[in-house]
C-alpha cells in the first residue's frame, strides 16, 4: 500500500518492542464481539493510482461542465477567472499540509496570512476589523444573528426578504433550536426591496436587522435608513454580501452603517466546486470584537521584539470557555481563505475595480440583450453582476430545456423559492468576465426559440 | 485540536535582542534561507496589479445601474504583480511547519501524509467546475461520488444513514445534536434538557450542546482514563436527552464498556453522540454502529486525510442510527432503481418520503447553502478507494502500532499516566510529571520546534496535567519514529534536569516565543496605514 511506510520486518520489530505477540493484543479493549475478523464487507482491496484516477474520472464526466457552456449561473456563487498562480500557491505542502496554528513560532506564514487576510476583508465590507474565516456565507450569517442576541440581550430578528433563501434556511433551523424568532418573508417580483417593510417591523425587541447587499434578485438599496432605524431601537444591522467583487463598484456597508457584515468570499480565488469548500467572512465594528465567532489573528512581538502573528482573545472560544464560548466552531476554512487573499492580492484597488466594472457592463450588456426577446421584462432597476428577468412562463421548465441544448441560462426563482407561484416565472441571470458577447447572443436567441 | 492556554509572556533580553553585538547578525535581518516578509500593505500600491483584464469588456459612458450607489471611497486594497505575489506567499510559506516537511505529532488531530491523487481528482473540471444549483441532471456524476461516499461511510460505520452536509468536525456534532432533539421534540420529550459530556471532551463537545440549547453537564472518570460507567448510570434519568462519549477517547484509550454505555442511556431514553475524532484507530476493524452509537460525525481531514490547509476547510458527515436517521439535514441524495440520483431539497423531501420511505422522514432542516463539502467529498472518496478495505484495516493497524511504540519507547523518561492499564490506541498521552522546577510542557514543546518537529497537542486533555497527546499516525516510517523519539527524549531530559536553555526556546525558528497576552491586551486585528508626514509649515 503506498501511502503506508512500515514494512513487515518493522511491524515484527515493533511488536516486540511494545510486548505485544500481534497486532490484536493491542486491541484488546475492545469486546471481542465488536471486532471484525477480516477486512470490511463490500468495500474492494486497495487499488493503483490509474484504477482509482479511471473510476473517479468517469464520475466527473458525467456532470455538464460550467466552463465548458454558456453560463449564467449565481445566486450565492459565481463563477470567475480565477488565476492560475492562486491554484499553484495553496497546492504548496506547506499551505496544504499544515493545521491551525496552535505553535505561532512555526506557523508565521499562515498568521501572517490570516492577518493580511482579516485586513483586506474588513477594508472592502468597510469594517474594523473581521476574523479568521467561517465555513461559508450561509452559516456566518447565523453566526452574525446569534451575536447580535449576545450584544443586544434579545432574540428576535428581522431577516429580509432579499436574503438568500438558503441562509433564510439556515436560520430558520438554527432558530427552531435556540427559540428565536424570525420575522421573514419571500421576496415580491419587482424593481423594489422590502426597505419599507424592515423599517416597520424593527422595535425595541428587534435585535437584529439582516439585509443581503446586492440582495438575492441582483438588487442594490441604500442601507443607511434600516441601519439609522436598528439604531434607534438599540438593534443591530447585519449586511450579507454574497458577491464580494461587488464592492469593487458599490459602496460598501459599513459606510452605510453595518454593524457586522458577513459574506461568502467563494467569488474570490475559490471556484465553484458544486456548493463547497466556501468560505465565509465575517466583519464588524470594533467595539463588538469580544463577542465575535471564530479565530482572531493578532499582532505582537516575540522575545527579541521581532513583529509576529498569534491567534488571539481565544477566550472567546470553545477550546478554553467549553459551554460558555460564543460559538462551536473549531476549523475556519483557512485554505480557502488563503486562495481568497492571494486573488485579492493579486487584483490589487486597481484590479478589483476594473474587474467590477466588466462584470457590471457585461451584465447591462446582457440586461439590454435579454430585454429585447419578445415576452421577456427585466426585473431590476438596480444591479451589480446578477439581475431578474421575468418570462411569459414557468421558467425552472426552460431551464431545463436550455441545459438540454448545451446553455446553463441561470438559476430559476422556482428552484429557489419552490411553490412561490408569484416568482415561478423568475429567471436569475449572473453575468461575470467568464461571460462572453457570444454567451450572452446564445441566450437570447435560445429564449426566442423556446419561447416563441 | 490543541490548546495553548499558558498565556506565556517573554521577558526582553536586556540587550534588545539579535542586533548590534550579535556576531551572527546580518544587515538585512534574513538568515540565508531564513527569509523575513513584510506585509502586502507595506509593500503593494493601489496602482499594481497582478491581473491582466480585458479592458475591452468595458463600456466606458454607457452608464451604471448601480442605484446610485456607486462606489466613491477608496478601499485601501495593496496590489502586487505576479511575481511579487508569487514570492510573498512563497517566502511566507517556508515560515510554516507541514506534514510534507515532518513529523506532526499533533494529538487529536490526525495529521497523516495528504495523498496528491486526491489533490488531483478534486480539481477535475467536473467535479470542481461545477455550480452547486446546475439542473440535476446535469450533475449526476457529482451526486453520484456524494451518494458513494456516503455508501461506504455506512460500510465503515456500520449506521443505518449518514448526512453529508455539515461542514466540520463541530458542525458534524451541531449536526447530531440536532438530530437528538429533533426525535426527543417527535417522542414528545423534548423536555429533556441535558447532555452528559465527559471532562476530558473536545472543547467542541459543550459548546456544541450549549449552542443548541442543552444544558451540560459532566461525566466522572475512572483512574484509568475511561468512562465510569457506575456513576454515569447512577446519573441517567428522565431530564437526559443525551451522553457526548469521545471513542476512542481523548486519552488515547478505547472505552471497553462502550455497548455498556450505550445500553444504559438507551434504557433511560437518551440518545449516544460519539465524537469520531479518533475513528482513524479504528477504522476497518471496529464498527461504531456495533457499539450502539445513535450519532457519529467523521471528520474527513481526518481519518480520510483531506488536507488540513492550514486550519480548514474541514468536512464533517455524520453518520447516523435508524432511530436518528430520519430527522438527518437537507438536502440529501437518493439514487432510485431506474439509477437517477435525485437531490432531495426542502420542496420534494416530504413527497420523496412518502414515496420511497413511507413517510418517515422529518428532517429538521438546512444546516448550511448547498450540498456541503463536495471538494472534500472528492478527495476522501479518492482516498477510501485507494486503501480499500484491506488498506483502511492497516491503516488503524499501523497508527496505534506507531502510537504504541512512541509510547513504550518514552516510558523511561517521561510520565504516562494511563499506559499501567494497559496498551493505547492512536495517540499516546503523557503528563509532565517529573520535570524540574519551573519546567513545563510549553517549554518541551517548544523544545521540539528547535529540534525541528511541531510539538504534540498540549494542555490537552484536561484530566492530565500538563497534558501532552502525541499522534503519529500510520504514515511515518520506524526510521522517522525513532528519529522523533531520539529528540522528545532528548528535550524531555532537558525538562526532568532543568536545563535552563530550555526555557528560551525556540531558538532557531523563525520568531522566538511570542507574547501572546500583550496580544490580548492590546488586540491588533488589522493592518493601520500609518498617518501621513505632516508637511513642514510653509
């Protein structure tokens, strides 16, 4: 077996070296009824390489590659160039190989890292300051709504109805568990958020508002007045970016008020990888750094006065406080955070701009385009890279006919909202650099075909 | 998992440090290969880029749709060309100790050599090209390694069904706790209130309960190391939900009287939760479904070797017993005769239950967007294919083969307190008693990092003290074994003899002992830009 280094002549050794006749006597604590005899039933012996690389290959080939089609899917994640020093960077054993660093005189490069990287995330939501990482977008923003009930001592929630409805999901599980409550609502198939609606529901129960920024129909609202209102009522406002090249073009929520923001940072430097591994990234003012989730890379010295990098106000966590910790987690998701950091190095202010701008005019393209095929209406006034349109019909079954066809035209608001009859029509079109001119002509032209 | 609660602080060497007077000193501060890197902030502008964009995808005047909300303050984003970047992350890199690199006896953790085939399979354009809301059949090859994966998952375990979404170890345990209350809530007890974690559990463990809503409590232990299965009965009762059992546990140790355990909550009318941290000692030759366990979570980076990464991302299924295996999370897949693998998401679970499972299923919900760890899927189902059944049975063979032998190798010179009652498992676990005044296990550990291995899990658990878990894992070598004991032992004398030089180690790492409550104290979290030069007065 290649992966295993002792030969028969060390396990001899060895065994007579712990005073043990075979290997069985140093399972002996456990009852002979629960030993198996033999290796374990229906799983085949160990295989080459080439078998294993044959069998696992012939499952890849059988999934509709997104690079390969036009494509024009969103909704929570997006596909972008990722370049290709990213990929060759985390690959290196001493990213890919190591843990969390628990040993900060051997570990700098992955606090150092963590440090830039909490840096570049709390700079583009326009926060103090952002951890280590989080599993993913969705499960940051419970994590964001169950420290808003830590700050504010309460636990009822105002969610909007532009948050995706996954983390809506998430929430909802979450809440059933911990006895909070939701104030939620689907989204209406129009140009306007639910601003208005937020606005009446905070109260001085309210411990948080959670608004997604651009929202899950591609639309952009100001946040300032739902953050000036949670403000008044001693609530929180929580900002959910799912898209964070975004920021690249629109102001970021902290401007506007946040006081935590969270996100999933998969656009950046991760790839689409079927839903996972993401990476969520989480933000918030200073003051609420105490009851914040996760690892927190700090600054300090070592013994010479030398700058270097610790995990830090571990407190706060579950390793020391058990019980009392703000939060379960124990792994971030720090290779994902280091692809993240490196594609956000890479992309630089001037970078990250431009690259927002020609996902912003490659969706206006696109908006223009699709606008133009008979019976279809664009949604949205507002946009950043994602947008709505509604069709004369159902539209999950057109997606499916369109995947027939070789397109992938977007992600259908049946799919997401299934048995919401007033959205059933709703098609979610994102548009990246990956997109071309000739894409987005197929998609129209494939929607007048099939609608006509 | 480790824990590093010393909140140790350096007292500064009167002379500054390494500079002037120092005859090794150099004028950059780098030791040849020894290189220092300062950050992107200090060395990139707003200007560079490392990304060539077309600009011809611009529409210059053809105006935004931005709601007005376009973007007038800068960010404050340092770019870096390619090769700047290249070497930034290069020259942090070798500022890291790895697996790749050696040795990493990290207890609990299970730090095994990483296969590059898995690192190859994930990257698969099918499988890592792939958007998680693509039309299902466009995505039968990835539901297919998710419905597999889970296929032997079963096998290895011994469940009756598995979730695949969560996304780390202690998202695994949320998991499992969820489930637990879900079918107390259906029983109509849910007025069970408290969940009976041992003292030497994973930090996770409480936290977890406490998180779901549980109030927690403790689980004595006997003198050697397990479970005390009398005083766990005396405590059992109509108000516990649930027992959070570590097996094999934090001690390295195998709970005999597991069946015994499980028996007992289940006649009281809780549930078993085991941590599967350790499973790696037993995988292929016990099956946690034989011993009784309701809820397992299996850490992928783990036992099934998914890269660690620096911490995460992790991957943590849960496998699960029939009477908890309806309550599991969404989505999940299901491959019907006809040999279509179907997604089953919020709005077909309750018509698919009826359909295929006579309408038993009653998932208490989503614990996270999408369908999990599909990356992570790849690389573990790569690896349990690799191995196969008689691979994965060495596999436990040789990790506690390894862990035994460090552990009778080291007897003389350092304290184990369990190893009277006989062998251990994966990990062997040591005390720091016997070391001299003022000695402690920080100052081995880092002891360690100047013999150029990374120091085992310390402080760790917590019913030790001074506590130091060491795992080798399966894939060292004996040479690498006896090399490794040679430097423990040789660190460790240091401590029993009070070798004062101990205490300023590390010396030859990149950074000497860090001043971790200043960290604290002060919290610096962020890069500041230093304020500008004020300009001298006209």
């Amino acid at each position: 077996m290649r992966y295993l280094p002792l030969t028969t002549d060390d396990r001899r050794q060895m065994l007579h070296a712990v005073g043990a006749e075979s290997i069985d006597d140093l399972f002996v604590d456990v009852p002979e009824a629960a030993r198996l005899s033999g290796p374990i039933e229906g799983l085949p012996m160990h295989a080459s390489e080439m078998a294993v690389e044959r069998h696992m290959s012939a499952l890849a080939r059988r999934n509709l590659v997104a690079g390969e089609v036009p494509f024009f899917l969103g909704a929570g994640a997006y596909r972008h160039h990722v370049p290709a020093s990213v990929d060759h960077l985390i690959q290196r054993g001493e990213y890919l190989t190591a843990y969390t660093p628990y040993q900060p005189e051997i570990a700098q490069g992955t606090l150092q890292m963590l440090f830039e990287f909490q840096t570049q995330v709390a700079r583009l939501f326009g926060c103090d300051v952002a951890n280590a990482s989080m599993y993913d977008g969705s499960t940051a923003c419970w994590e964001a709504i169950s420290m808003a009930g830590r700050v504010t001592r309460r636990k009822r929630a105002v969610l909007s109805s532009g948050l995706h409805p996954h983390y809506v999901s998430v929430a909802r599980t979450m809440a059933k568990f911990t006895g909070d409550t939701l104030d939620t609502a689907a989204p209406e198939l129009n140009a306007m958020t639910d601003g208005e609606r937020l606005l009446a529901a905070i109260n001085g129960e309210t411990s948080c508002v959670v608004v997604q920024y651009p929202d899950i129909l591609g639309r952009i609202a100001d946040l300032s007045a739902v953050a000036a209102r949670a403000h008044e009522h001693g609530a929180l406002l929580i900002a959910v970016v799912t898209e964070p090249v975004a920021l690249g073009a629109i102001k970021s929520p902290g401007e506007m008020g946040a006081d935590i923001v969270v996100g999933e940072g998969q656009s950046l430097g991760v790839g689409l990888q079927f839903g996972g591994p993401y990476v969520g990234l989480f933000a918030c003012k200073d003051k609420y750094v105490r009851q914040m989730p996760g690892r927190l890379c700090g600054e300090t010295v070592d013994a010479e006065g030398k700058r270097g990098f610790v995990l830090t106000l571990s407190t706060r966590e579950q390793h020391i406080r058990r019980e009392k910790a703000t939060s379960n987690i124990c792994t971030n998701s720090g290779l994902c955070a280091l692809a993240f950091s490196i594609h956000v190095t890479l992309l630089g202010e001037a970078g990250l701009r431009t690259l927002a701008s020609i996902n912003h005019d490659g969706a206006v393209r696109a908006a223009e385009r699709l606008g133009k095929v008979p019976g279809v209406r664009v949604v949205n006034d507002s946009f950043f890279n994602e947008f709505v349109v509604e069709l004369p019909v159902e539209a999950r079954p057109v997606v499916r006919t369109l995947a027939d066809r070789g397109i992938l035209a977007g992600v259908s608001l049946g799919r997401l909202y299934p048995g919401e009859e007033s959205l059933a029509n709703g098609l979610l079109v994102a548009v990246t650099e990956t997109t071309t001119a000739d894409d987005i002509d197929a998609l129209a032209e494939a929607l007048e075909e099939v609608l006509a | 998992m480790s824990v590093n609660a010393s909140g140790w602080r350096p007292e500064r060497p009167a002379n500054g440090g390494s500079g002037a007077g120092d005859a090794t000193a150099t004028f950059s501060g780098n030791r040849a290969l020894m290189l220092d890197e300062a950050l992107i902030f200090e060395i990139g502008t707003a200007e560079t880029t490392g990304v060539d964009l077309d600009a011809s995808m611009l529409d210059d005047g053809r105006g935004n749709r931005l709601g007005g909300l376009a973007r007038t303050a800068p960010i404050g984003l340092p770019g870096l060309s390619e090769p700047e970047t290249v070497r930034h992350y290069t020259r942090l890199s070798r500022q890291n100790y790895a697996i790749d690199l050696g040795l990493f006896p990290l207890g609990s953790c299970t730090m095994k050599h990483n296969p590059r085939l898995n690192e190859r399979m994930a990257r698969l354009p099918g499988f890592a090209d792939i958007h998680p809301l693509q039309p299902v059949d466009t995505v039968q090859g990835a539901l297919a390694v998710i419905n597999e994966l889970a296929f032997w998952l079963i096998d290895l375990t011994g469940m009756h069904g598995v979730a695949m979404s969560p996304k780390a170890g202690a998202h695994g345990e949320l998991c499992g706790i969820l489930c637990i209350k879900a079918a107390l809530e259906k029983r109509g007890e849910g007025d069970r209130k408290v969940v009976l974690v041992p003292e030497s559990a994973h930090g996770t463990n409480p936290a977890t309960a406490a998180f779901a809503g549980f109030k927690v409590e403790g689980i004595p232990a006997n003198a050697n190391g397990r479970v005390d299965l009398e005083a766990l009965k005396a405590r059992l009762g109509p108000d516990v939900a649930a027992v959070m059992i570590t097996n094999p546990n934090t001690c390295g140790l195998f709970e005999p009287d597991m069946k015994a355990i499980s028996d007992a909550v289940h006649a009281a009318g809780g549930y078993v939760y085991c941590d599967g941290a350790n499973f790696n000692a037993i995988v292929g030759r016990v099956r946690p479904g034989d011993l009784g366990i309701d809820a397992m979570h299996i850490n992928l980076h783990k036992t099934f070797s998914t890269p660690h990464g620096g911490g995460g991302p992790g991957s943590g299924p849960v496998v699960l017993s029939e009477a908890l295996s309806p309550f599991g999370p969404l989505p999940y897949t299901a491959r019907t005769a006809d040999g279509h693998i179907h997604l089953i998401e919020e709005e077909r679970a309750e018509e698919f239950s009826n359909e295929h499972f006579g309408g038993k299923l009653d998932s208490f919900g989503r614990m996270t967007a999408f369908h999990g760890q599909m990356g992570m899927f790849t690389r573990a189902l790569t690896y349990i294919l690799s191995h196969g059944a008689d691979g994965l049975r060495q596999v436990a063979e040789d990790a506690v083969l390894n862990a035994n032998y460090v552990l009778r190798q080291l007897e003389g010179v350092l304290e184990a307190p369990f190893a009277h009652s006989g062998p251990c498992m994966h990990e062997a676990l040591f005390s720091d008693e016997g070391f001299a005044d003022g000695f402690s296990t920080l100052d081995v550990a880092k002891g360690l990092i100047d013999e150029g291995y990374h120091p085992m899990t310390m402080y760790f658990p917590l019913v030790v003290h001074g506590a130091m878990l060491v795992e080798p894992t399966e894939t060292e070598s004996k040479a690498a074994l006896d090399a490794f004991i040679g430097s423990l032992r040789a660190v460790a004398e240091r401590a029993r003899a009070g070798d004062a030089a101990l205490k300023a180690a590390p010396v030859h790492a990149p950074r000497r002992r860090l001043d971790e409550t200043l960290a604290a104290r002060k919290p610096i979290l962020a890069w500041k830009d230093p304020a500008p030069v004020a300009e001298a007065a006209e």
